[in-house]
C-alpha cells in the first residue's frame, strides 16, 4: 500500500520583493483578513526570507515557499517551485 503522505509543513505563495542576498530572496505574502471588531476586509502582509540555493528566482516571480529548519538568523524557509514568471514590463 503506497500512500502519499501530506506534509505537515506549512506552504505560502506569495511574491520574490528582493533578490540582492546571495542564496536568499525576499518573499512577500499578501492575504486578506476580517478586522475582528470592524468586520471590514483588510489587507495585511509579511515577508518572509526564504533560500534559494542556486539563484534562480528573480524580482517579481510568485514562488512557494515551504517551512523548514532554521537555515541562518532570519531564514527558517525554503523556495520550492515556481508559481508564475515575472511579467516583462
């Protein structure tokens, strides 16, 4: 019996913002959230530094990210997969 076991990682997409760190990118995760005693929809973010070991993602790409064990000071996550290409402006 072959199962495929879920991960029990957490995964997030969200936006390269910064590529300047060697083997590291910024990402920037956007979600929207019920304020809890207005009931308006806002909008809030964090950013995340996530490795990225052979340089590949660049400025603007939608990435995944996966939660790993701690890699430096601020990086506990790690790029995945490509999501989406920067568009070219």
């Amino acid at each position: 019996m072959t199962e495929a076991k879920t991960s029990l990682k957490r995964t997030l997409v969200g936006k390269v913002v910064s590529d300047k760190r060697a083997k590291t990118v910024t990402v920037l995760i956007e979600r929207r959230v019920k304020h809890e005693l207005y009931g308006k929809i806002v909008g809030k973010s964090s950013k995340y530094h996530a490795h990225d070991e052979k340089g590949e993602y660049k400025m603007g790409d939608m990435i995944e990210i996966t939660e790993s064990r701690p890699i430096s000071k601020t990086k506990n996550w790690v790029a995945t997969r490509l999501v989406q290409k920067a568009s070219l402006v």
